[in-house]
C-alpha cells in the first residue's frame, strides 16, 4: 500500500488537511455511468494481501458481503511486473467499489499504521490501462490538477518508458490520509467510468499471469521474470538467450495443436524458442522454463506474443 515506486515528477501533489470525520463527505457531479458495472485495481503487498483475505477467507467474504462488490486478488506468487506486489481488483457498481475499497484501505491502516495516528499519510498505487491515463491527466495536466485540488491528496502517474515488453498498464499514485486518498479514487474512478475502453478491459484480476515475476534474477526491486544468459551474447546481436517462466498449465497455449502456436511464434519474430521437459520447472516454481535465443528485437517479439497467448485465457 505505501511501497515507494517510480513517479513522474511532471504531475505534482498537493498537500493539505481537510475535515477526515468522513474519507467521503462530497459527492462528484451526477455520472450517468454510475449504475454500470466497472473496476478499480490496485497493489498491496504480500503481508497486506494475507490480511485482506483473512483467516479462510474470512475478511475478504465479510468485505464483499458489506459493499456489494467483489473482491478478487491475484496469487500469492502473481505479482505486477516490476515489483513484488500482488494485484487487487474490486468490481461492481461505482458506490459498490467506492464501499469496498474504503474498508480495505481502513482496515490496512488500523492493522500496519495503528501508531502512526489518524492523520497518516500513505500510498495506494491503482493500476489504469495506459490508454486510460489520458484522461486522468487531461489536457495540459488540467484534469489531475483539478483532482488535487479537490481531494488535497497527491496525485502522480509513472512514467510510460518504464513498461515491461507486453505491459500496457501505468500506476497511478495516491498519496494521503484515507479521507484524501477516498475522494481522489473516487473522482479517479468517475473518470475512468466515462471511457468506453476501460469498461471494455475488464478481466481478470491478474492477465500477466503469463510470464512469471517472482524470480529475483534482476536487480534489487527490478523483478522481471526473465534472465539473460550473457554466455550467449556477441557483438552481432544475434544470440541473445533469454528465459522466462510460464506456469505448467499454460505451456499447451504456448506450443499449440501440433506445435503450431510455438512454430508461428519463432516464424513471425524470428527467435529459436525452446520449452524445458515436463517437470524442468524454474527454481522453487511449478512454471516452466521457456527459452528464447536470438536478437534482441527477436526476443522482444517472441516475448510479448507468448505474453499474449497466455493472457488470452483471463481475457475469456
């Protein structure tokens, strides 16, 4: 929930107090979306998704029976790209969201900042596709202005350069007491409710589900999924080797009837893509390791078109 992440500095916050006696207290202008179904996702740690869940499931049961949503979370080893975080969607009906959510940043608050006081400030970063962030923004940043203002909470989008091949999300940052952080979600989600695409995109709480995330073969912070074997790397740019998880279930997707999806895949990009042997997982992992050798550009393509046969099956 507070976990810092890179920010772009060209949407700046705004800090301030307001009356806290209610996280929401003003509605936004009528939105004649609001009776459609939408969603909200965003990132908590492993710990804090353990507390959301409960003991048996017990919370996460007691929190959708209170707000009429549904609250779904990615697996304990599913986490967004580029970080170690898993991945939280609430669906339903505007309010609905808006209910659920404001019990699951309450609930994270009294359990992990109990002693930081009422007014502590922390983060939630919310995942929007980046086709979506255009109008969070508006036109010359007049949009996110105007939510900063309003909510008094701080309000940032990280950088578009900082994608994962075959990631179209950005984050979007929030930063204030729960009141400010309620309102700003709130205007956020209106927003959000209004772009015919982002309706359209709802799936699963977790579509990178494709490529594994959880390895620590990067640096510090930086997981990706994949490594490089530099042992094949030359000035040519031609034998590039990198590997990359897929989960067992989901190989046939990626090898196809008869192997056609892997022989399209290496024909269209032009990289030689290799899968390990049944029960040749990835370290500490049931996923299979999935090798892809050749140029850069090659391995690029490769990678996000495996990306895509396997995100295909949240899509459905």
């Amino acid at each position: 929930m507070a976990t810092e992440g890179t920010e772009s500095n060209c949407n700046s916050s705004t800090e301030g107090l307001q009356d806290q006696s209610s996280p929401r207290q003003s509605l936004p202008p009528h939105s004649d979306h609001e009776e459609e179904k939408t969603y909200v996702k965003f990132l908590l740690s492993n710990t804090e998704a353990g507390s959301i869940i409960g003991k048996g499931g017990s919370t996460i049961t007691e929190f959708q029976s209170r707000s009429g949503a549904r609250v779904q979370l990615s697996r304990n080893f599913e986490f967004f790209p580029g970080t170690s975080d898993r991945v939280i969607m609430v669906s339903g009906l505007v309010d609905n969201i808006l209910k659920a959510v404001e019990l699951i940043l309450g609930k994270l608050l009294d359990e992990f900042y109990a002693e930081d006081g009422d007014d502590v400030r922390s983060k939630v970063r919310l995942v929007v596709p980046n086709s979506s962030c255009g109008g969070i923004i508006g036109k010359g940043g007049a949009t996110i202005k105007s939510f900063i203002e309003d909510s008094r909470a701080g309000i940032k989008i990280s950088p578009q350069d900082n994608n994962f091949p075959g990631l179209h999300d950005r984050l979007v940052i929030v930063t204030g007491t729960l009141g400010e952080q309620m309102r700003a979600i709130e205007l956020i989600l209106y927003k959000l409710v209004e772009d015919r695409h982002y309706i359209q995109s709802i799936i699963a709480p977790f579509p990178y589900a494709a490529v594994y995330v959880g390895m620590n073969y990067g640096p510090p912070n930086g997981i990706g999924g994949r490594f490089t074997n530099n042992r094949y790397q030359n000035k040519e740019d031609r034998d590039n080797s990198v590997t990359i998880g897929v989960a067992d279930e989901h190989i046939g997707l990626v090898l196809g009837r008869n192997g056609r999806n892997i022989m399209e895949i290496s024909q269209v990009s032009g990289a030689r893509i290799k899968i390990s042997d049944r029960g040749d997982f990835v370290s500490g992992t049931s996923d299979r390791k999935v090798t892809m050798t050749g140029s850069q550009r090659a391995i690029r393509t490769a990678e996000s078109m495996i990306f895509r046969k396997v995100a295909s099956v949240s899509e459905r």
